[in-house]
C-alpha cells in the first residue's frame, strides 16, 4: 500500500502534454525541441491502458516548464514540416475559396464539400473553374433542393437482391413442367446492379436541376465549337459579400 501511494503522489506532480500547452501557451515543437535541448529534462511516457496500439502520452513536469518557461517560449513555434503543411493549408483554402457560389434559393453563398472530388480536381489543377463551378451548382441543387438522396437510400428497396431460377421437372403424370423458385442474387453482382441505378437515378436527375440551375439564372447554355455546353453565370452566382450584423 505504501508504494501506491508514493507512486500516486509522484503522479501527481506531472502533467499531460496537451494540459500544458493550454496553460502555458507553448507548442508541439517548443516541447518537443526543449527536450531534444536537454531544456525539460524531467518527463516521462504512459501507455494508454485503453488502447494499446495508441502511441504513448507524454508527461511533463508543471514546475520544471515554469523555471524554463522564457527558454522554452524562445524556441520556433513550428517545426519546417508543419509550416510547410501551414503554407499547403493556405493555398488548398484559397483555392477552394474560388469555388465559393451564390445560390439564389438558398440565399446563402455555398462553399464545396471537403470531400467533394470536384473540389480535389480544381485544388490539384486538374478542373477549370467553370467547370467545376457548373458540376458543384448542379450537385448541391441536386442533394439540397430536390429528393435524390432520398431515392439514392432507397435504392435497396428498389433493386431486387433475388432473382428468380427456373428449372424443369417431371409431373406424375409423366409431363414435363416447369419449377421456378426465388434464389439469393450474387452479392457483386447485386452491388453492380444497385450502382447501375444509382448512376441512371443520378443521370435523370441531373437533367432535372440543370433546367432548375437555367430557370434561376445560375447557368446559362452557351455554344462552343458546335457544341452545346454549361457555364456558371456569374452575374447571378457570384459569391455576394457577408452582411455586417
């Protein structure tokens, strides 16, 4: 009992990583580089007893990071990595910023989804802008003002996941007929039939907001090279500048 105690006792004293970097409005690489300094010298790690393949917590002593603590501040708030993931972050979110539109029947200006891949191709150069721009206009009227995603969960209902086998058997009679029975369709088989409805459902749709997207003045069909193609109408979809409360 007595060796719990000390030991608790000595717990005490120390504190999480995180814990200090709230108090002492220090950083990842200022802890980080004053123990590789030789700066903090009394830490220690503790495994998570929760979850062992987590990486292991850091503790640091309170009273050690205030004796140090004008050392530790001096240190570089960033290591060169995570100012190069800082400079990356920008120039995703500037990028990004440039797909921002107005939606008339929202009201609002709309940002694109992190996850949306339109977004990915334009950030990487891969997607013009009026491209990207008509493919967003026509996803959000898509998922906001209409019930595709509605019948996109539904599609399970709707494609059948048995199909029917038939097979022939003589009668007593000594005829020859014919038996047919439900069987369970092959799970990939049943996924590629259930993607296939989801591409058409998506396809008619599509053409649904697209006249949605004309009638509200968001796009315009224009003709390029003898071919008819989309395009934003920035006029109507320019992002409108936040309104001061």
């Amino acid at each position: 009992m007595m060796s719990t105690k000390v030991e608790e006792k000595e717990e005490k004293k120390y504190i999480y990583k995180s814990t200090a970097k709230k108090i002492y409005k220090i950083t990842d690489n200022q802890i980080n580089e004053a123990i590789e300094r030789g700066i903090l010298t009394d830490y220690k790690y503790r495994r998570n007893p929760h979850y062992r393949s987590a990486p292991e917590s850091l503790l640091l002593n309170p009273k050690e990071i205030e004796e140090k603590l004008e050392l530790i501040k001096q240190l570089p708030k960033y290591s060169e990595e995570e100012k190069q993931r800082k400079v990356e972050y920008q120039r995703k979110w500037r990028k990004a910023n440039e797909l921002v539109f107005y939606c008339p029947l929202c009201n609002k200006n709309i940002r694109p989804p992190r996850d949306s891949e339109i977004r990915e191709l334009y950030i990487k150069d891969l997607k013009d802008k009026d491209n990207s721009i008509t493919g967003l206009i026509i996803a959000h009227l898509r998922h906001q003002h209409t019930d595709y995603d509605q019948k996109r969960l539904e599609a399970g209902k709707v494609v059948p996941d048995t199909e029917e086998e038939c097979k022939e058997i003589v009668t007593e009679d000594g005829d020859i007929d014919e038996e047919c029975y439900e069987v369970p369709l092959d799970p990939f088989e049943y996924q590629f039939e259930k993607a296939r409805y989801i591409g058409s459902l998506k396809k008619s749709y599509n053409r649904k907001v697209i006249d949605i997207a004309i009638k509200n003045g968001m796009l315009v069909s224009t003709e390029e090279n003898e071919r008819k193609i989309l395009k934003p109408n920035y006029e109507v979809v320019s992002p409108k500048p936040k309104q001061g409360k």
